[in-house]
C-alpha cells in the first residue's frame, strides 16, 4: 500500500533532481565519459526522479502541463530497462540543461497544491 502523499512524491524528485545539478555543474563531457562512479550515480538520480514523477496522482500531474511527464518517466524507462542504449551525451545535457527547469516546475506545482 502506498501512504505517501504527492507533495512527498514532489519533494523527493526535486531533492533528487537538485542532486542531479550538484553532480552535473561544470562536469566536461570528457570527464563524465571518463567517471563511471559520476555516470551511475547521475542517472541512478534521474531513475528517481522519474520513479516518483512516475507515482504522482494523474489528478495532480494534470495541474503542470509544463512538466515533460511523459518524458521524465520515459527516462526512467530507459534507464532501468534498456539501459545498455544510454547515451552519456543526452544524459549530461539532461543534467545541466533541463533539470533546472524541472525543478522550477516543481516548485509551482507544490506552491498550487500546498
């Protein structure tokens, strides 16, 4: 039984995607090529993310259109069951370029549900 409720789901995937940003901030693509331990660790956050996104009542998802569900969770899709199709380029500039916006889009959607 799940007895979470969706501000719970909300605040774990941000405090998850606010991980993402300290991993990713000012990481070269070289380097996160070169540091498996950075690779897993970044995209066993964005698993996270999508996991809890993923558990977001429909009801309440439906109140941020500007949140890419479909397209977070599809990542955690990836991730977890073709994740020898992984492409660290897309996975860095999901992490330093998109991430950002996601959390933002959070932080409304817990501000209108609060």
């Amino acid at each position: 039984m799940n007895d979470r409720s969706a501000l719970e789901w909300l605040s774990e995937a941000r405090d998850y995607a606010l991980e993402v940003q300290k991993l990713a901030s000012g990481l070269s693509q070289k380097t996160f090529d070169d540091d498996r331990r950075t690779q897993f660790a970044l995209c066993f956050c964005l698993i996270v993310v999508g996991e809890a996104l993923n558990r977001v009542p429909k009801d309440v998802q439906a109140l941020a259109p500007d949140i890419h569900w479909v397209t977070v969770i599809g990542l955690r899709n990836r991730l977890v069951h073709s994740y020898w199709l992984i492409d660290t380029q897309i996975i860095l500039r999901i992490a330093q370029a998109d991430i950002s916006a996601l959390v933002s889009s959070i932080d409304r959607l817990v501000e209108k549900i609060r």
